[in-house]
C-alpha cells in the first residue's frame, strides 16, 4: 500500500508547514515540507509545544489555493496514489486509551449515581449475547474514528461462561472496521459487594463465579488465540483493579505480561470509597501496594487515577507508569478530578480514554480531551502550567502509544512510523473561521470534521465515512435490539445503597 | 402557518408518550397523546422531574414502525401539512442564554489564559467590521439550531463609533436565519484596567471611550430602532458588569428597564479577581451592591456567578435573579465551578449559556448542557442532588425563558405557546441503542441528531440542514475573511500581565 496526501498542513514547531505525506509498507515513508524535505531517520514529532518566547504571527500562504477553488479529488502520479490535502489537516491518531465497548448497550440509562450504585446497576442489565458485544464494539470503534481515534483499549467486560467467545466478538468486530485494538479482558476474582468499604462491621461476600487459577488459565488461552499484534489485535493483562483482586491475581498477571511480554492495565483509585478500601484492604495507599507487589511498570497503564495524593503521584513516576485520564466519565460519577496537571509536574505520562459509554455516555474522543484538557483549569491558579491545544494532542498520540509500549511505533507523524492518521477538513463550519487549526480542534466542538482516517497505512474513513463496515446496518441492528425506556428498577442497587450511603456518610439511609 | 407532527415521542411524567403535535398562528395548538388527547388549557410541561418512586420500565411500542419501513416524509392530510414524528423525540427549544458571538472570530487562537488576560487578547484582535459581525451572528445561530436551540441572548460587543451598525448586522443576520434573538449591547464606562483589582498601589485608568450619559443615549437610541418581540427582536440593558461600569450605568440601565419594560443582563462575578475588586469598590459583595441600587430582579439574568457566597445566594433567590450558567467556558478561563447545586437548592433559576466562543470555543448547546450538567457531581457526595437529564432539559428551555420573562410564551411544549421546538433523530448512531432518549441526548454527544427546528412557528431546520440561509456561502466567507495562525502577540497582555501576576500571588512576576 503506497499514496501519497499531498498539499496538507502539518504542525511543526512554532507553526503550521505545507507537506507531502508519503506511506509506503503502512508506515510513513516521507515528509516533505514546503520549503525542506524531511526523510527517514530525521524524525518530526507533532505535539512540542511551541516556544514560550514572541513568536511572529505566522501565516499559511503560498500553497493554499482558495476554498472555492475546485478540489484535487486525488488522483494517480505516476503509478502511486494520490490524496489531495487542501484545506486539510494532518495529525497522528489518537488513542481511545481506556474504555468498555458494550457499557454502549446501557447509555443514556443509568441515572447520576456514583461508581459504586452506577455499578450495580451496571452489572444487573449488562448484555448477555457475544453478538452484542460484536455490535457494541464496532460502534465503540466508529465513534473514536470519527472523532480521531485510530487506536482503541477495551477494557472487555466478559459474558459469564462465554469468556473466549465474548473476547472473539470484540476481535472480530475490530478486525472488520481495522481500528487498532488492545483488549484487556476485564477479569476480578472478588465479588462485587467486596469492592466497597466495609463500614464498622465486616461483611461476608459471596465467593467470585470464576476461581483466581481459571481465571489465569483464561488469560493463557485469550492470549495463544488473540494476542496477533501483526493484524492489530493486541491483549492486555488487565484485573479491574484492587477494590475486586486479590494479590494473587494481580501476580499473576505480573508473570504472564513479563513472560508474554504484554501490557498491563487496569483501574487505580476512581473514587474515594476505593481509597477507604485500599486503607482497610492493606494498611497503606493502593498505589505503594502496587508497587510492592511489582504491578507498575512503563508498560502500565492506569485508569482514573482521581484518589492519588503527592506520595503516590511520586511512586507513579518512579515507575513510569502511564496515567490514563477519563474526564467525562469522573464528572458523570462525581468521583473527582485527578490531579492531571500534578501528573504532568512530576514527569507522569498522561493519556485520555472515553471509559465506556454508559459513563460517559458517548465515545467522542475530542470531547475527552477538551474537557480533559481545560478542566484542570480550575485546579491551579497559575495559567502558565495549563494544558495547551499542542500538548494536548501529543497526549492523546504519543502519550496513549507510551502507555501501551508502542511509542516507538504510532502516536506522532515521524518518519518510519506506521501509519495512523486522521485527516481533518478545515472548511468544516466548527473549524471556521481559520484560526489556529489545533486550538480549534482541541478547543471547539469539531463536527463532521474527521475528513478521512488510516490504520496501519489502510484506509478506514473516507469523506467522513467509515468505508470498512456498513454504518447504516449496525445503525438498524443496535435499533432493532434496543428499546426505548425511561426507567428500570436495578434490585441489586436497592440491595446495597442504603450501606453505600451509610459507609459514606450520607444523609437518609433509605 | 399551520401543521400537525404526527407519531412524534414526547416526554410526560414518568416517561414518554406518542402524541401528534398540532401547530396553528404560531403556537401549539393541540396535543393528542396516543391514549389521551390534551387541548387548550391544559398544560403539559417537559422537564417535570420524574417521581422518584419506583416506576416500572415504560415501553413505547405500540406506534413505532420498524427502523426499517419506508418513513413517511410528510404530506397533506386534508388541506393541512403533516410532518413525520416517527422515531424523532420532540422537545421544547433550548435559550443560549449567554452569548458574545462575534468573539466566533477568534476561537481557537487565544491561549490558555485567565479571564483577565484572555479579554486583553480579545480586545487586541476584535473584529471592526460590521459585516464580520453580521456573519458571527449567523454561524452563532447555526451552532445554536443545530444543538437544539432556538433563542440566542447576544451581549453583543459593539465596534467602537459604528454602535447602531454592529447591533444592524447583528439584528439582520438573526430576522434572516429566523431564530429568537435577545441582542444586549455590551456597555461599560470604564476602561479595561479598571477591571483589575489595584492591589497596594491606586492606578489611574484611562477615561473610557464614551460617557455614561452617551452610552445611555445609544442604548436608548437602540431600543426604538430594533426592539420588536413580534419580529423576534429584542433588546436586553447589559452593562458588562460591576468591574467596568459605574452604578450611574447601572441606574440609567435600571430606569430604561423599567420604562420599556425590558429585561436586564450582566456578567457578575466570573473570577476570584472580580470578587476581591467588588470588596475594594463597594466595601461589599458585587451582589449586595447591585441589590441595593436595585438592578436585581425577576427580569434580570446574570452570566456565570461563580463566586457567590450564601448570602449572595440568598439574594439571587430573594430577588428572583436568574443565574446563566457557562460551564465551558468557566473551565476554559480557570475561573472555577459556579455552585449550581447550590442556587438549585435555594430555588434560584438556573439556565445554560455557551458565552462567547472564543472562551468555549464553540456555540454547541448541547455541549454545555452536557457540561453544565455532570460537573456538578464533583462539587456534592450526595448523588441524590445531582442534576438528572430531565432536569437539564427543564433549564434549558423553561429556565432560560424565564430569565428572559418570556416563560409564558415559550420554553416548554405546552397548549397555546409558541411553537419554538426541536425535532431529534433517535436513529442517528450516537442516540442508539434505544435507551432513555433525553438520558442519552444530554449525557451522550449528539452528532447530527438535530433533525427539524421550528421557530415561531416557522421551520428554519429540515432533514439537519438550516433552509434560511446557505451555510455553504457563510462557510465560504468565514474562510475567505481569516486565515490560519500559530500564534500572533497582544499588546495589551503583555503590558498588563505582570500587574495581573502580581495582584493574583502568582509566581515569577515577568
């Protein structure tokens, strides 16, 4: 597969260049400039913040035709394939870097609960059929496409008795639409009462349906019959987290992901109830457990993060552990805001995740990283260490690759890289007037903006299509199975609020 | 004009029914729920929050055809034109409540910056032209439409000399699209650095461009040149707020309310440094203040009240004061989270605005909706407070018109106001699968959900493409007249940021 996307504008540092994009093998072949051409070895990462210094204003003249001039609707040079970029803008894909494809099924429906109800209800209605999870999993994947996503981390919830073929459905619906795919089969080994505190009197918990050693042996087998990082499929050793581990099982993991080499994530202290837990559960903070028992890695990546105080925050470096940050979905809960700017402070990789959709309740990538990006706002009063749109956008590339060990491979426009990019239409009404592109990408609301898409050098979006699947189908198909309601009744909620609210303190244990 | 929407989904309490929606003289003249029909004088509101009870879950079944049957595309039934509701919910339009829409210009560009400084950029780099002002205001209102609005409130920043032009250009581009505009010209006499708190030293400000008295004039002027409500005009008195105007602007803007009967609108207390600057002008809170001059009210709206106390709360709730609520661009500005929770729990009304966009930086309602409605759970453990869906709509719609004194005409769907109503797509992908429609329209992010808009009656949206005006020319011309930057240099920041640092205990006083 060979093209080349020519005329588009690319960042560079301190500004916008007019280049040639050349892939060749799925990976980026070329950079060539306007003005200098850029070849292999000499590589040109989008995301370095400008210089802080008075830069001139800069403007993007020469090669830029009109808008209503007629477009190069691409074309053939010499044998190769041509895309004309004109009025277009090209950056490395972001990764979806922390989500639960078939939460899509129950969006919208569950009422402003925190994490510890919002669960509950969560696990009483959650789909039963791996053909749901098929279609779930490739509506997860087309709206982190379309809002400029070419990597996605499932954090797979698992159909009881159906394990292998739950993972299967997700495989398939991904290898279909060809967005890249890093599975964590969500696996625990403690049920779910267990994850909230205790309160004054211990309680006793029903045991798991799944036993810590056949949970392992799950893993082993997922892992000989998925794990093709070749054909974009990619499992993650991912416990839910220690509110629902034992140590046993984080262990084991440990030792699968070191003699597989594979990635680690999972769940780290979402609300304040899990940092009670952790308390009771260990004597000491969830993150220096972690640590002891050797969990945290570079090749970890942690969702959440809210519940982590400067010691913690201090260890996560250390270890190089990535922070996975899902703003949306810790506003919908009330869980908090994490201390994102702290992370950045203290050298931590951060990335951005949508966490699934009955949290969030969409899978709008840029909708993450703007609130992601301009929530912590309100958390220092100094301006100068705020989120630019630049930076940003290197979180969600090269920030999402570094947290699942492929920083060498995606997550910037570098020569020798593969190919995931997104192609975004400029004369998009959200992205007018012309401004500064990144700003307003990152910033604004972009709508139909994601003009066309590459995974692995082969194309995915075109004109603002997916061209893999058929959108229309799975449009009928999640119609067709769905039904509109407007309230349900979660008993497993009206079973364990009235402890949640008294182990939290709240007014009317009704 | 007159038509009837047939087999649309509306919400009642306690779920959703399948009614036909009649409209005649601009106003809803019926609504005929499939089990039961509700005619003049019977009021039936959206937004009614859901008895808390159990409910058992509500199926709307009986009147929905497949995804698949062939839609009816409208038609005559007896002389009359009928509209298909199937699979669409209907509610009632959306009040952007709080807009500067020329700041479109600059969305994007201005980086991370508190309020104070962001607005020297802005001021820096303000459009001066009436025909620029004409097209922000017509892309303000496509946003708007297309994310369920159909009011805007423009406090509108006039260039200086050309003040009955700007607010021309403005009235011309919204009587053309057909939206409900509210236009507050933006007024001050007191110039921009008056708006810092002084810190130990006084500091002489420069005399503002134009006295009270011509301001007043102007305004005066303004309201017998554009205000006409029938043509869906209206004038609003918006002295910026207390850092910049002198309680003589307040008192004359307070006087020509009242004489015209007109509404009033300000921003008040959108920073920390607002705060501390109402201490040192009055000795008291910027909203005892304006209580004792009296420009508190049922008529008055007031942008972002971030920093109120409980006593200011107090007196919102005593003066019936409306809060307009900018979650976007509170976050975007750092200026902190208003306590909506709070104003909700003391029965001040609450609505939504996008403000301006180059501090949001884009005019989607939803969005904001979205935003203004989660991030609340942050700010109370008890989940029991939080802002469920149905209550976002209900601020939204009723709470923005009654900030607007129009809470009689419009905001809800009911027998004998005027028909100003948004059509939604259940079957767009981001409003499947079927859940709780208005659960998933708030919490969700709707792309392209936005089917019909009805203003007055009039239809400005169709099929999602607004009929009034050709985007596709307003397009061209936003590109036309911009044109891509990196960054450029504001006079005005750099004179005034090392002042702004050293009265707000920043660090590094460069």
């Amino acid at each position: 597969m060979s093209f080349t996307i020519q005329n588009v504008l690319i960042p560079v540092e301190g500004g916008y260049e007019t280049a040639d994009v050349q892939v060749a093998d799925n990976c980026i072949s070329a950079l060539a400039l306007a003005k200098r051409s850029v070849r292999r070895r000499r590589s040109r990462r989008v995301g370095k913040p400008a210089p802080t210094g008075a830069t001139p204003t800069k403007r993007i003249a020469p090669n830029n035709p009109p808008f209503n001039s007629p477009p190069h609707q691409g074309g053939d040079r010499g044998g190769e394939t041509v895309i004309d970029g004109t009025n277009k803008l090209l950056l490395p894909g972001f990764v979806n870097a922390h989500t639960h494809s078939s939460e899509m099924w129950q969006r919208g429906i569950i009422p402003p609960l925190p994490l510890e109800l919002w669960l509950a209800e969560l696990y009483d209605f959650t789909p039963l059929d791996p053909e749901q999870v098929y279609l779930s999993a490739l509506g997860t994947a087309v709206e982190t496409l379309l809002s400029g996503g070419t990597t996605v981390v499932d954090h797979l919830v698992l159909i009881p008795g159906q394990e292998l073929e739950t993972i299967a459905a997700a495989v398939r619906a991904y290898q279909e639409i060809g967005i890249r795919a890093f599975i964590g089969p969500l696996i625990q080994d403690e049920s779910l009462t267990a994850g909230m505190p205790a309160g004054e009197n211990a309680i006793e918990h029903a045991a798991y349906i799944r036993s810590t050693k056949a949970t392992l042996d799950l893993m082993e087998s997922a892992i000989k019959q998925f794990h093709n990082p070749e054909l974009g499929v990619n499992i993650l050793l991912a416990p839910t987290g220690i509110q629902l581990c034992s140590d046993a099982l984080f262990e084991g993991c440990i030792d699968l992901s070191d003699r597989q080499n594979l990635c680690r994530h999972a769940h780290l202290l979402e609300t304040r109830a899990q940092k009670q837990l952790a308390q009771q559960k260990y004597g000491c903070s969830a993150v220096k457990h972690l640590q002891q028992i050797g969990y945290l890695s570079s090749k970890t990546s942690l969702a959440h993060c809210v519940w982590l105080d400067d010691s913690d925050i201090a260890i996560m470096a250390e270890t190089q552990s990535t922070v996975v940050h899902n703003p949306l979905s810790n506003l919908r809960l009330g869980s908090g805001i994490a201390p994102i700017l702290k992370y950045r402070e203290a050298g931590v990789n951060v990335s951005f995740g949508c966490d699934g959709a009955a949290s969030n309740d969409s899978q709008d990538l840029l909708e993450a990283i703007k609130i992601g990006s301009i929530l912590h706002n309100i958390t220092d009063l100094d301006y100068r260490h705020w989120i630019t749109p630049r930076q940003s956008v290197e979180m969600a590339s090269l920030g999402g690759a570094k947290g699942l060990n492929v920083a060498d491979e995606i997550g910037s426009l570098t020569v020798g890289k593969k190919a995931d990019f997104v192609l975004y239409d400029l004369t998009s009404l959200s992205l007018l007037p012309r401004t500064d592109p990144i700003g307003l990408l990152i910033l604004g609301r972009p709508t139909n903006a994601v003009h066309s898409v590459w995974v692995n050098g082969r194309q995915i979006v075109a004109e603002g299509k997916v061209k893999t699947i058929d959108v229309d189908d799975l449009r009928r198909e999640l119609f067709d199975r769905s039904e509109w309601t407007s309230k349900r009744q979660s008993p497993m909620v009206s079973e364990i609020e009235a402890h949640y609210r008294k182990v939290m303190n709240l007014q009317g244990y009704s």
